[in-house]
C-alpha cells in the first residue's frame, strides 16, 4: 500500500484548480485513485431521484474528490502549508514533518 502525505481528518490548503488558496478539513481518501474529498471545497450538484426517503427529489450540492497532488497539509503548529517527509521519530517509527521547520507533525 502507498504511503500519503496527506490522512483522513488532515486540514489541507487547496494549491490548483477552481477552488485555489481554499482550505478544508480531509473526509475521505480513495487511495486506489490518488483522490481526497475536502470539507465544503470541489462542490458539485448531484440530480436526486424522488425516492421513500426523499419524496420531492431536487438538486443537491455535494464535495467531489480531488487529486491528492492539488493539496497541501498545513502544519497545525504553524497554520501554514508544508511539505512533508518521513523520518523516524524516537521510537523508530517513520513518522511525517514539515520540510520547513523540521518538526513531526502530530495528528490534531
């Protein structure tokens, strides 16, 4: 499995695309396609057939995914957005930090 510079839960900076310089928190990842859904960024309007649950049917605004290379971590520490790699911390475990200020970056 592919190891990513971005998690679930991450709040990531938006660096291309229509929704540029915006930010949002992770909701899903679909690691077979590179893909990341970010909170309120990417909107979309799906058509919704009538249905038991939802008998008036309509138009509804969803996120879309977005390709994890159009995104940035920002470093919770800071607030700014960073590059990440991958060293051992302590214990031994490869663990992610920002390239800028050399820190691990702790899951918030």
């Amino acid at each position: 499995m592919a190891k990513f510079h971005i998690k679930k839960g991450d709040t990531v900076k938006i660096i291309a695309g229509n929704d540029k310089g915006k930010t949002g928190k992770v909701l899903e990842i679909n690691t077979s396609k590179f893909r990341a859904i970010v909170e309120g960024a990417n909107m979309v309007t799906k058509h919704v057939k009538p249905s038991a649950t939802k008998p008036e049917g309509g138009r509804e605004q969803t996120e879309a995914f977005i390709h994890m290379s159009n995104l940035m971590l920002v470093d919770p520490a800071s607030g700014d957005a960073v590059r990440t790699g991958r060293k051992a911390n302590a214990d031994g475990k490869l663990q992610r930090y920002s390239k800028k200020t050399g820190e691990f970056i702790t899951n918030g």
